[in-house]
C-alpha cells in the first residue's frame, strides 16, 4: 500500500496520509522517513475501529495480509467511506458472502486494486471488441506464467494458510480482465492444480542463509546474484527455503471458465518459468478476427480472418507498475473520493473474481465441475 500512497502524492492530488493502523508503527515510520514523508502528522492506531472513528477520515485504504482483507473492507463500508481495497478482497466463502451483504448495505464507493483491466492493452481490446471488428469473441485463450515466482515460495506469501493457493494470489486479476473483455457472466468452472518443483524434505522453516546447499541449489542467493545476475535478492535475503516440508502453493494452475452465453475460456499459471519465458496475455478470437496481447512483450495483434491483414500495436508501458494500470486505479480513486467519478474497478468485480477462485480451488480439490454462485 505504499506503493499506492507513493503514485497518488506523485499524481499532487491534494491527499495527505493522516492515519495509519498497523502493528509495524515503528517500521512504517522508519519507511516513510527514508522516503521523505514527514510522519509527524500522521497518527498512528493499534486499533482499525478506533482510527475509523477518531481519525475523521475522508477515505481509507486497506493493505493487510489477505486474510484480513474482507474483516477490514467491512468495517471501511459499515462507515460509507470511499475505499481502496487491495485484491483478493477475500480468502474463504464465509468472509465472501459477508462482505457481498455488507456491500448491499453501504454507500461506499470502492475501488478494487484490478489494474490489468484499465491498462492501455486491456482498454485497446475492449474498444476492438465492442467495435465489432472480430465479431462476438467466441472463444479466450489465457496464460500467465510468472518469472518472479520465488516469492511464493521463499517469502511470507508461501505461508497457504494466509493466501489460500494461487488461483486467488494471481488468477483473481486474470479472471477479472477476461470477466470485463466479455461483458457476459461466467456460469461454470473446473480447474487442475499441481505441485511438482517447490517441494521436499528440507527442515520446516530452513532458511537459505543457513543451508549448506548455497552453491548447488538453484534457488539460493548464490545463484541469485552469480547466475541468474539479480543482485537485489542477495543482501539481506531473509529468504526461505523453496524445497522444505513447509513450503506451500502449488506450482501451477489451469481452469476452464463456461459463460451465460455458451463460450468458454481456458486459463493457465505456471510459476516455474522463469526471466524471458515469462508471459501474461491472452487470446480473444471472433469469427472475423483474433485479438492477442501480452504485457511482456508490451504489443497488441490483430489478426484479420478473411482479408490478408495483421495489425500491430506497440506500447511503452513495461515500465509502468502493473503495465500502467495502478496509476489509473489511483487516479480513478482520487476522483472517487471527491465525488467526481465512479469506481472503474467495482467491488462487484473484486466479488465475482474472488467467487471464480474459489469455486476453482474447490474444483481442483474435489475434480468437479463448479457453478459459479455462492453456497
């Protein structure tokens, strides 16, 4: 979440940081001073009820671990205030349901952290789409294999108790840009799940600095900074091992989406891939033409069906956080909060996404086709 606060003070929006609720007071404000932030007038609470009642706030923002992010959002909506609510807004189908009654509730305006869906190349296929160019997309073919994938496996994030797999960690933004490209309700769905490489017999809670395997194992600071040349991982690493008992997520991931209107999408993550094999995209494919994007390599095709053509479009956006999306989401909140646009990314998106991810978790677990609805 500071990332976030970082892109809205560069936007000179007039926002100020005025509460913050966490228990790493001391650390946070250690982040801010090196930063430059002045955090004198900022106060700080030990209790999230406390500051959504003393702070007279105009807005809040909500960056926990995830399995507090529905808890959290509740307490924000209770209190009508404008939020910003990091993704996935839920980890489980009863925080779901009670936070899908608490926005039926509320008069807030909620902005859920999806920026795939407002990049440059989302927005550029959804004008072709509904342009009519490719006629009606007939069938969506998606990927996302993730070369910075250590996280899951060496950081707090491989704690599966906290995160609930990577459907709802990575497939939550992909399900919620196919979801908005088709403008159409997704009925069923099945998925596979697999663990083949980050496993083993390694000590639970092993990490890399007091491992005798620094210089064999591929995952270790060692091959970090000599062989793959990612220096930024090496000092302080605090990494843990990938190949412990206690390593948790699964490596990857496939789920096969059925809509109202008869279609289906296939997705795929994989989280073993690594540096230029990595991938983001997909294809959307009418009876008139195909559409097919890719935020790594930053370029958008068109190709024609019936007339010899391919179009190409190519974007300057790879250095942008979340191809540019996060910069839109922040600025759409900003507008939220002074009343002058709605949410580009609503909480019934954030809804519907954390739903599909579940009931594919489940499918995985059970190998049973789901429906899309809550119990």
């Amino acid at each position: 979440m500071q990332g976030v606060v970082g892109l809205m003070q560069r936007l000179n929006a007039g926002t100020e940081v005025v509460a913050v609720c966490d228990p790493r007071e001391d650390e946070i404000k250690r982040d801010l001073e090196d930063k430059g932030q002045d955090v004198d007038n900022i106060i700080f609470y030990a209790d999230p009820d406390e500051m959504l009642d003393n702070a007279n706030l105009d807005a809040a923002m909500i960056g926990t671990r995830c399995s507090l992010h529905a808890q959290m959002a509740i307490k924000v909506l209770e209190r009508n205030l404008p939020l910003y609510l990091e993704k996935p807004i839920a980890t489980n189908m009863a925080d779901l349901i009670k936070l899908r009654d608490a926005s039926a509730k509320t008069k807030s305006e909620v902005v859920v952290s999806f920026p795939l869906r407002v990049t440059p190349l989302v927005q550029m296929a959804k004008e072709i789409i509904d342009s009519g160019k490719i006629g009606n997309v007939e069938h969506v073919v998606a990927w996302n294999d993730v070369p910075y994938a250590w996280c899951y496996y060496q950081s707090w994030y491989r704690d599966e108790n906290e995160t609930q797999g990577l459907f709802l960690q990575k497939a939550t933004h992909d399900f919620d840009y196919i979801n908005y490209l088709l403008g159409v309700k997704p009925t069923w769905i099945c998925a596979m799940k697999s663990k083949q490489v980050f496993k083993g017999d390694k000590p639970a809670g092993l990490r890399c600095d007091d491992c005798d395997d620094w210089d064999t194992c591929l995952e270790s600071p060692y091959h970090y900074h000599y062989t793959k040349q990612e220096r930024d991982r090496v000092e302080p690493t605090g990494l843990m091992c990938a190949f412990a008992m206690d390593t948790g997520n699964e490596d990857s991931g496939s789920a096969l989406i059925e809509y109202e209107n008869g279609i289906h999408a296939s997705y795929s993550q994989d989280f073993v891939a690594r540096k230029a094999a990595g991938r983001r995209g997909a294809r959307l494919i009418g009876y008139h033409g195909t559409i097919e994007f890719d935020w790594y390599t930053d370029e958008l095709k068109v190709y024609m069906h019936h007339v010899p053509r391919t179009e190409s479009y190519k974007f300057n956006t790879t250095g942008a956080s979340h191809g540019g999306g996060d910069t839109v989401l922040v600025d759409n909140f900003v507008r939220v909060i002074r009343g002058e646009q709605k949410s580009v990314a609503p909480l019934s998106a954030g809804l519907l996404s954390v739903l599909m991810c579940l009931r594919a978790k489940q499918s995985a677990e059970t190998r049973t086709f789901q429906e899309v609805r809550y119990d």
